[in-house]
C-alpha cells in the first residue's frame, strides 16, 4: 500500500523545487562571500590587515619570472583568485584576467565603453564573481569567465574609486564621492541596491573594512572622519571627527584597518590613529613629523606598519598595539609613500615597494633582508600571490617575483 506523502514532506520538497529554480534562474542569489584566495582584495581580507596566509620570497636573490604591460597605468593592487589567476584593473580595460604561470591574458573585459577603474582593486568572491569600480559611477560585477553581470549605476556623478569589500552573505559594499557626498552602498549578489547611507565627505581611493563579526563597516572621509555603519541596516552608528585638512585626499589611501580585539587603525595627515569600536573614542595617536597617504598593515601580533615621509625622505614604521615606535627604516632613495601599502608574510616578513625598489624587510627591527630594483613609479603596494611569490606593479607593468 504507498502511503501519501505527509504534508510537511511534501512542504520540503516544494522548498527545496523552488531553491532549485531559484538558483537556476538567479545564481547570483547565491551567498558569496570574499574567496579565501592567496590575495582576493585590497589589503588582502575583510579587516583590511594585508596580511598573508603565505610567505612569500625568501631572498636572498629573487628574480622576476615575468612581466606584463598594461594597457594604460595601473594605480590601484591587482587581486588573486583561488586559483592563482590574477585580477587586473588598468586603463580603460575595467578588469583582465591573468594567466599566472607566464602573464598572458587569460581575457579582456571589453564591454562598450569601458570605464576606468582608476584606484580600485578587484574583489573576489568565492563563487568566482569579480567586483570592481570605475570612474563611470558604476560598481561592475563580472563572471569568473569574463563575462558582465551587471552594473550598478551610482545616483549621482561621482567615481567609485573604492575597492569592494565582501561579506560572508555576498553583500558588497563600496562606496562613491558623489560630488562630495559620500554615498556609502550595500549591494545584493544580484546587483539590486541592499541601503545606502550618506557619510559627508570625500569616500575615494579606499577599501570599507568590516567588524571581526561582520555587523559594522567602517569606512573615512578623506582622512578627515571615521564612521561606523551597521551592515544591515546602513544606519550610522557613530562617527568620529579628526578636523584639519588631508594630503592629497584624491591619490592617498585612508582604509580602515581591523584588529583582532576589534581596535580600528588608520594612517591620515600626520597621525597612525587607534579608534574605540564601541563608540569611536580615540584611544592614542601616533604623531611623527611625516605625512601619511597609505593605510598601515597588520602583523599578527598587532604590530602596525606604515609607510609615510617628510619632503622626499620616505620612512617605513613599525608601532607596536598600544601607539608607541618600535622601529623605522628610512628608505635609501628619495621618494614618497603614497597609496602604497605593505604587505605582510605569515612568516612576519614585511614587503614593501618604494619608487624603484621592492624590499623585503625583517619585522623585528627593520633591516632588508633583500631588495630588488625594478622602473620607477609604484602606484601601489607589492601583495603577496601564493606560496613564495610577491605582485608588484610599476607604472604600466606588473612584475611576478619569485626566488
């Protein structure tokens, strides 16, 4: 005799028939988070630390394997996939992939009139879908295989200069200046708009970077403010006022950085910053005679690095978790840190570039270990592509470093 279904198997199986359908129809509805790739967006990970899950070259003699030419200047770090393949934004190419093993493009996002991407990284997800932003006031979403999702347009003119952060439901959050607005955006892994809040103020050249439990965005105004924002809802939590006047807010980079314990840092004028998550009290500052227009890095153990100068005299810190100098590198040649962040090996190992040198520096008091000359003119910082291998760009060029 065969028993009827009961109503709540039957209930199971319509949901289940409708998932499937959905998934079919809208695969973009899928929870994405960030990939857990070698290096799957600026500064490496949600908190913005810039710190590996590898090492990269030992030295002390490492070579470049390869190098590939951009179609028009990068200035914003490429990003690496679960797989290795590279993410490049650069000249009116919104993204290429790249071929790993020996640079060649794997294929150009070539959609009508592409826009720029200016100073924003790629973002990648772990369902392989690739975020970007352009100065065509628009946020792109792209297939693993190249092809356009979609593209949210910005409701106002104004750059998406930031570099896309993801969280672990796939929502993706950027912001854009929006002629000096601010708009900070969520939006949906279907590119339907999630909320949207106006911070006040300059949101360029950028990364958001997320909570340890992923409820709060943090994001700065042009080295000018600080807020916090529930990832929710968008609503503005609070916001903590710096005063003064920014360096160059166009071309510096003021991204939030995330501790462990949930402490926010950034780098903005002449002062490294530590910042209360509760309730964005200032709890030190560190205040060299120097400018700073790169966000810090941060080792494990909660040491900041930072790159900053003072006329074209580029000095490299180290400030230990609670606001004090542990040590610092002044760089052999004339030059200045800006938007150029370091990047840091799971073996602490630090790697810097700096106009014309990459360097790789001992964390414990600061001296090179090794350092490798390449043509002048970092626009970004060296990021760390897998197990022994450093990225790192100059002008038109991205050189893969291995020893």
């Amino acid at each position: 005799m065969r028993h009827p279904r009961s109503s709540q198997t039957r209930n199971i199986l319509w949901v289940a028939m409708l998932s499937a359908a959905a998934l079919a129809i809208f695969p973009g509805s899928v929870h994405a988070g960030l990939a857990s790739g070698p290096w799957p967006k600026f500064a490496h990970d949600a908190q913005n630390t810039s710190r590996s899950q590898f090492a990269g070259p030992q030295g002390p003699s490492p070579q470049i394997v390869w190098s590939h030419v951009a179609k028009g200047h990068r200035r914003a770090a490429p990003s690496v996939g679960p797989d290795g393949t590279i993410y490049l934004g650069a000249g009116r190419l919104p993204l290429s992939s790249i071929n790993p093993a020996n640079g060649d493009v794997i294929w150009p996002l070539t959609v009508g009139n592409a826009a720029t991407p200016d100073r924003s990284s790629p973002a990648v997800a772990s369902n392989g879908t690739v975020y970007i932003g352009t100065r065509g006031n628009d946020l792109w979403s792209i297939a693993q295989n190249g092809v356009l999702n979609w593209m949210f347009k910005v409701r106002a003119d104004g750059d998406v200069s930031t570099s896309p952060s993801i969280a672990a439901d796939g929502s993706v959050y950027f912001g854009s200046d929006a002629l000096g607005g601010g708009w900070l955006f969520a939006a949906n892994p279907d590119g339907s708009e999630k909320w949207f809040t106006p911070i006040g103020g300059a949101l360029m050249n950028e990364s958001p970077a997320l909570s340890q439990n992923g409820s709060t965005v943090y994001v700065t105004t042009g080295g000018r403010k600080l807020a916090a924002v529930s990832a929710a809802t968008g609503a503005l939590l609070w916001e903590t006022n710096l005063g003064g006047a920014p360096f160059g807010s166009r071309v510096a980079n003021y991204s939030p950085v995330v501790g462990a314990d949930g402490t926010i840092y950034f780098a903005a004028r002449t002062r490294v910053i530590a910042v209360d998550p509760d309730d964005g009290a200032i709890l030190w500052t560190f205040d060299p005679d120097v400018q700073f227009q790169s966000s810090p890095s941060l080792a494990a153990n909660g040491t900041l690095y930072v790159g900053g100068f003072h006329g074209l005299e580029g000095i490299f810190f180290a400030i230990s978790p609670n606001g004090t100098e542990l040590w610092r590198k002044v760089l052999p040649i004339p030059g200045k840190f800006v938007n150029n962040q370091s990047s840091i090996g799971s073996d602490g190992k630090i790697y810097v570039s700096f106009e014309s040198l990459l360097l790789c520096l001992n964390p414990v008091n600061g001296n090179t270990l090794w350092e490798l000359s390449l043509p002048p003119g970092a626009l970004s910082g060296p990021i760390i592509g897998g197990a022994g291998i450093v990225y790192a760009s100059s002008g038109n060029r991205l050189f893969k470093i291995m020893d």
